[in-house]
C-alpha cells in the first residue's frame, strides 16, 4: 500500500494536506487538493489515500467534493461528475462541487435530488466511514483538552471517573471502528464496508454525545468547535446509509444466507 512513500514522505503529506484543510474549505480545497495530486492518489493508492484524505477532512472539519471522485473512479465514469448518492429514508442527493445558497443538510453543499441509481459503494462507504472517524478523533480531543483545562472542587474534572470513563468508551468505539476499516477486502467486500461505515457511524455518534456530556453547556455555543462535528457527524452517518439501515440490512442478508463470513482472522 505504501510501496511509494516511506514514513519521511507520507509525514510531508500528511502536513500538506492538514494545511490545505485547515486554509480552505469547499471549491477552493478542491482545487487545492488537485494541485497536491489527489487524483493520481485516488488512481494510484487508493488504499492509502482514502484513509488519509478522509480522516484529515474529519478532524480539522473542512469538506471538499472527493466523495464524488471515489465514487466516479470505482464505477469508472469520467472524473467532474456528480453522481447521486443515497441516503437515509430513502432519498437521494447530490453533493455538488460549486457552492449551494440553501444547502438541504448542514453545511455541506448537498442537496435533494428525485431519484438515482445504486451503484458499487464499497469504498464510498469507507471514505464516509474515515470522515466519520475523524470528526470523532476531533471531537474527543476537544472534550479531552476541556478534561483537562476545567476545574471543580479544586481538581480538573479529568481526574473524575464518570469524565474518564465517557471518555474512555468514546476512544474504544473510534478504535473499534478503525479496526473495521482497516479490514482488507474479503469474500464480502460490499458486506464489510457495510459494516465498516456503519461502526464508524456509531463510533461517531457515541463520541458526540459523549463529548458534548464533558463539554457541558459550552459544548452547545457557537463559539466552540463541538457543534461543527456534531452537526456534520449527523449528516455523514445519514450518507450512502445510516449506521442503524446499514446494520439493519447487513443483518438481513446474513440471516438469509445463514452464514457468517469470518471478516478478520482472529
């Protein structure tokens, strides 16, 4: 997977693509992350540049239109376009790569379109699945610092143990759904990526609530970052399937093939 790039070179990347993040959002981090080479990335590594580009968009809570690229480069088509995305409740939407003056969800420039075509969605589902996990990183950072900063009967509220202890479920479920993630392609692929973004959407959603509860009132501000996360955490889980559907569907088909396909060997 990193057969190109030692640890020297993805550490540069790494920088590089924070700081585009972290400097631009929407169009104008496209055309940054062109110009870093993100469509010969996609090409080339994929394994490699979905992880990495997706989490980074999670944790500095930037968004740029490559959901379409991967989308595009698994069936195939000619890159620029904007296919149809399912999502949760059975409608479809468009994620478009020029900026919407009523955006439909959140922030993010989406919008509800009439109908689409399913289409192969394996790594879709895990680019969303890493954004998810990085919006939770980011998240558990923030009630993490705050731990640590804010004071009670003398002492951080860190040293309390319901803090650690929220704390400590919300690093579990982001590891765990990192693992899933991490997962390399198996007789199922479409079935672990399921799985995959359906634990990464859980991961997520444990960490907002879990982080706004260490945050207190100052977590619901718009002068704190946790809202930016949490709102985009619950637009991302409702994307390509939400963590319940994914689950759901997921389950359905096991029990009709009565089996279970070993996912990772233990």
């Amino acid at each position: 997977m990193t057969a190109d790039f030692d640890i020297d070179a993805l550490g540069l990347l790494e920088d590089g693509l924070r700081k585009a993040m972290l400097a631009a959002s929407g169009p104008e981090l496209d055309a940054a992350l062109a110009d870093l080479g993100w469509a010969d990335m996609l090409s080339d590594v994929p394994d490699l540049a979905i992880p990495l580009v997706f989490r980074l968009l999670g944790e500095t809570g930037s968004h740029a239109s490559v959901l379409n690229d991967v989308l595009l480069e698994t069936i195939g088509a000619e890159p620029g376009g904007t296919p149809p995305m399912p999502y949760a409740g059975g409608d479809w939407v468009v994620w478009s790569r020029t900026p919407v003056e009523d955006p439909t969800l959140g922030d993010l420039p989406l919008h509800v379109v009439p109908d689409g075509e399913l289409m192969r969605m394996g790594e879709a589902r895990k680019a969303v699945g890493w954004w998810l996990v990085g919006s939770a990183r980011a998240m558990l950072a923030l009630a993490r610092q705050h731990a640590l900063d804010r004071v009670q009967f003398g002492k951080p509220i860190a040293s309390f143990q319901a803090v650690r202890h929220r704390l400590a479920e919300t690093l579990v479920a982001i590891e765990g759904a990192e693992a899933v993630l991490s997962l390399p392609s198996s007789d199922s692929p479409d079935l672990t990526a399921m799985l995959a973004k359906a634990a990464a959407g859980k991961a997520a959603l444990t960490a907002a609530k879990h982080c706004q509860q260490v945050l207190g009132g100052i977590g619901f501000t718009d002068e704190h970052d946790l809202h930016v996360h949490v709102k985009r955490t619950l637009v991302l889980d409702g994307l390509l399937g939400s963590s319940k559907e994914l689950s759901r569907k997921a389950g359905a088909g096991l029990r009709a093939r009565k089996s279970v396909p070993r996912l990772a060997e233990l």
